[in-house]
C-alpha cells in the first residue's frame, strides 16, 4: 500500500515536467489568437535516437518550462498518423504502402523527399516562416540555445 501511495505521488512530477503538446488543428486556432513561434519534432516509434532525444529534452526542467511558456511544440509521429492536416493552407493526408506508410506532412517538411531521416526539428516563427532546421538528435543546451536566439532573450 506503501509503495502505491509513494507512486500515485510520483505521476504528477512526471506529468508536470513533460513539453507541453499539441496537434496542427489545435495550432491553427491558437496561433490567431496568441502567436508563437512554432517547433515541429518529426520522429517514428521505431527511432531509438528519438526516443532517448524526448526523455533527455524532457528532463530538462529549465527547457521544458521555455518550451511551454514561449513556444507551441507539435510532437509529429511521421509513420502513424493518419488522419488528414490542414498546415499552411494545403491539405496532407498519410500515404500507404502496405503495412506501413508515411503522412504526406513529414515528407513536405523533409529536405529529403524520399525518406525523411529521424528524429527531424523544424523552428518556425511566428509568421509560420522557416528558421532552424535540424535532422538528427537534439541536445538540451542545444536546443536552449535556439530557442533563445528565436526569442530574442
């Protein structure tokens, strides 16, 4: 019972040091109302590199809150999602092919428009404009160095 208690305790520290998300409907609505710049994160479930990425970027409790205060972050499962996105004013829609497939959105914001490679950053302002582009890990002071060079801090 001990244990239990000890664990229900611990859930809401791991939930509260967690990058806010969203999904590109949920951008399109509240970048009228409060712009922000914008950071996409393309990865796959397959993707080890991504995986060990987001628990590290994650841990960061100073990059984290930076992230959530000043910034939309969209977490974007390349290989998963499916349903149709309305970004920018063109539709994508997830591309089968067999068993598996691609979202016609990762290969849009892909430099390499035959297989995008894992995990992929993309910084946008807050005008939607392409500022910092990144294929492969991320590191914490990495990333804090580009999100205050975006906010002008």
């Amino acid at each position: 019972m001990r244990t239990f208690a000890l664990f229900l305790m611990f859930v809401p520290c791991l939930y509260l040091c967690q990058m806010k998300t969203g999904t590109f409907s949920e951008w399109e609505a509240l970048r009228k109302e409060a712009p922000k710049p914008m950071v996409i994160h393309l990865y796959t479930d397959w993707c080890t590199v991504c995986k060990i990425e987001s628990f590290r970027l994650n841990k960061d409790k100073e990059l984290v809150s930076m992230m959530n205060e000043h910034f939309y972050f969209i977490n974007f499962e390349a290989e998963k999602t499916k349903e149709k996105i309305l970004f920018q004013g063109q539709e994508f829609v997830y591309l089968q092919n067999g068993n598996s497939g691609i979202h016609e959105l990762a290969l849009a914001l892909s430099r390499n428009k035959n297989q995008p490679v894992y995990p992929l950053w993309i910084f946008l302002d807050k005008n939607q404009k392409l500022i910092f582009y990144q294929e492969g890990q991320m590191i914490p002071e990495k990333m804090k160095q580009k999100l205050m060079e975006i906010s002008g801090w």
